[in-house]
C-alpha cells in the first residue's frame, strides 16, 4: 500500500507548530533568550502555511488512496488553521485593549 506522503509532511508541520509555539511562549519569559521569538515567529507562520497547503494535498491524495493518511491531514489542516485564527484573534484583542488604554489615559481615567 502506498504511504501518504503529504499527509505525513501536514501532521509535522503542525507538530512543529505546537512545539515551536511552546519553546516561544517560554523563552519569552527569559530576558536574555527573548530576541529569539523574532526568529522563529516567521518560521511558525510559514509552518502554518505547509501544514494547511499539505493537509489540503494530503486529502485529496487520502481520497485516491482509499483513506490512508487522512487522519494526518486532518491534523495538519486543524492545527494550521486553528493557530492562524487564534493568532489573528489575539492580535485583535490586543489592539482593543491597546485602543481602550489610549482612550482611557486621554479621557483621565
């Protein structure tokens, strides 16, 4: 039986997502090892762009395969799109909250 290729390369690149995304949030806490979030945030965005791109191919392949690998491309199509929308959400609850402090300090609260 022929392996799902692209199935596979979904699921890691989600995986790395994950753990990407940890060593981040972590070495954030770190003074010194902090410059190291301006390198792998890049990297974890274009992680999300394979694990979308591939879990996409890896479905369409799973199809011809009868199946085989399509839980891998699933994995990799949740967690791809799932980190993009919570980074976007995040990013709008940020500027909100930016906005509301601006707002604040210039009515005098």
């Amino acid at each position: 039986m022929e392996p799902n290729t692209t199935g596979t390369v979904a699921m890691g690149a989600g995986i790395a997502v994950v753990v990407l995304q940890i060593v981040m949030f972590c070495a954030g806490f770190i003074p010194i090892v902090n410059f190291v979030n301006f390198l792998l945030f890049p990297l974890i965005l274009i992680l999300d762009v394979v694990a979308i791109v591939t879990g996409v191919m890896g479905m369409k392949k799973a199809t011809l395969l009868g199946g085989v690998g399509k839980g891998a491309s699933v994995t990799g199509l949740a967690i791809g799109i799932g980190h993009i929308l919570l980074m976007i959400g995040l990013t709008i609850v940020g500027l909100l909250a930016g906005g509301l402090a601006v707002l604040a300090s210039a009515l005098g609260a």
